[in-house]
C-alpha cells in the first residue's frame, strides 16, 4: 500500500469515528428540540383543526376556525390593540433609551451607580411591577393621582377606563424595558470609532450635529436589534396586561394574548384557541421578518 493510499485510508477511518461521535451528542440535542418545539406546534396545528369538547371529545372541524377568526370581530379589535400596544410599548423605550445611553456614555461622578439604579426595572418580575403598578394606578389610593392632585392637575383614570387604558400599560412596559434598549445602544456606543468625531469638531460641528449625522446612523444597527428585541416581547406581553387589567375595563385591554387565553381556558375553545395561535405566531413571524430585512439593509450602507 502506497503512503498516499494508506494516509487516504486513515483520512476515511477518521472521519467516520468523528461522525460516530458526533451522532452521540446530536442526538440528544435533536430529541429535545422535537420534544420541545416541533411537537407542541404539530399538535398546535393538529388541534386548529378539531374542535374539543369536555364531553365528547375532539371532533374534525377543518378549517372552519380559521374561517370563524375571519369575522370574529372580537379578534379584529383584539389584532388593532396588539398593535397600538406594541407600537406605544416599543417606540417609546427606542427613544428613551436611545437618550438614556447617549447619556450614561458621557463621564460623570457615580456614573456606575446610576448606571445601576437605572436598570433595576428590568431586574424585577413582570407579575411584582404588575401588582405595584396596579395600586399606583387606583383613583382614590393611587399614588400617580396624588402627586397629580399635588401639582393642580386633574387626577386620571389610568386602567379603569378605555381611552387611557392601553397608554397606561405601555407605560408600565416602557418604565420596565427602557433599560434593555440602553444597554444595547449603550454597547453600540462603545464600539463607534472616534475618528469620525474627531473630524467633525475640526470642522466645528455642534453636539447635536455629531449626533444627528453621525451617531445616530452608526448606532442604527443596534437601534434596529434593539426594536425587534422589544417588538416580539411587546407582541406577547401577557403577565403584566392581565394581572392589571385582565383585559378591562371591558374588553378594552383585551390583546391578542388575554383573546387567547380566554378562548382556551375560560370557554374551553381549544381548537379555535390553536388557530389564533398559529395566527398569532405567523404575525410574529412577518413583522420580526421585515425588520430583520431592514437591519440587514442598514448594515451594509
């Protein structure tokens, strides 16, 4: 046997002992993630297509969920104050934490322990910030009304009624969230090179100028992870919106998840609670799909 031949050889062997090995540790890996993930949607997209009731099981109904979510005016509304929620619970946190980090970047005495204080929000359980806000938010004990009565102004109505009841949440979001959106930018921030700026003050340009022509479109990026980051978390929020609200007054809270929940576990509508699911999921899917379309188109320009 030529050396060629015999080191061919001994190639072959050793690559077949590593795919041995490597089918050790992949399998594992794969079962979980067939027990954990695909699983759970393939009965998800099974029961979409059944109805379920206590007392005669499950019956095929095909997709006549799917064509009941069509004029389920109910579901309608509860896509529209998804939307507004998200909208208000993600805009608001991109532009206070934008602020925020542009802030704490700067150099200042206890910048570490403000940097601290700032993001405790983030730290806490959604359920505990829920139950706080929820007395701060009362129209006789709250203290928000207090402080508002204090400095001559009307008190609000806060959650307890529909005009103000989804700003409200998304403040407690924004209050809660703002700190995560500060950390990525924040990170961005020290990573931008300093030669830029450096040109741009030889040239005489203002604070706000060197912000708004060259921080802000090196920190897009950042801006735009930071955006899909908090619109996906805003899109499912539940713990927060129904500990406060339940999803009142009314139905005036009610988003696409407090909808779901309903359907599945106060009705007992598994089926048609499986197909706002899959709904749900595909909405998800698009909307964080086309801002990963424009991350990745700001990236290269």
């Amino acid at each position: 046997m030529s050396a060629t031949t015999a080191a061919a050889v001994g190639l072959a062997r050793r690559r077949a002992n590593y795919a041995r090995r490597y089918w050790v540790f992949a399998v594992p890996a794969a079962v979980v993630v067939v027990a954990v993930i695909i699983f759970p949607w393939l009965f998800t997209v099974f029961m979409s297509l059944h109805e379920w009731d206590p007392s005669h099981g499950l019956s095929w109904v095909g997709l006549s969920n799917y064509a009941t979510l069509l004029s389920d005016t109910r579901f309608g509304w509860a896509v529209l104050r998804t939307l507004y929620f998200s909208v208000l619970s993600v805009g608001a946190p991109l532009i206070l934490g934008v602020a925020a980090a542009v802030c704490f970047n700067q150099r200042f005495p206890l910048r570490g322990v403000a940097r601290t204080i700032f993001i405790l929000p983030m730290m806490a359980t959604p359920v505990a910030i829920a139950l706080v806000w929820s007395m701060m938010f009362h129209p006789q004990l709250g203290v928000l009304n207090y402080i508002l009565t204090s400095l001559g102004l009307p008190p609000s109505t806060w959650t307890y009624a529909a005009n103000t009841v989804i700003p409200t949440l998304a403040m407690v979001e924004t209050w809660q969230w703002t700190p995560l959106v500060m950390l990525i930018v924040l990170g961005g921030l020290a990573s931008l090179p300093q030669d830029p700026y450096e040109a741009a003050r030889i040239d005489g340009a203002s604070g706000w100028q060197s912000f708004r022509h060259i921080t802000l479109p090196l920190l897009w990026p950042f801006i735009i992870v930071a955006a899909v980051i908090r619109t996906i978390d805003a899109l499912k929020s539940f713990d927060v919106i129904y500990v406060i609200t339940q999803g009142g007054p009314g139905t005036a809270s009610e988003t696409m998840n407090i909808f779901l929940y309903q359907e599945a576990f106060a009705y007992y509508k598994l089926g048609y609670a499986s197909a706002v699911t899959l709904v749900f999921f595909a909405l998800i899917v698009v909307i964080s799909l086309v801002m990963l379309k424009l991350r990745q188109r700001e990236k290269w320009q």
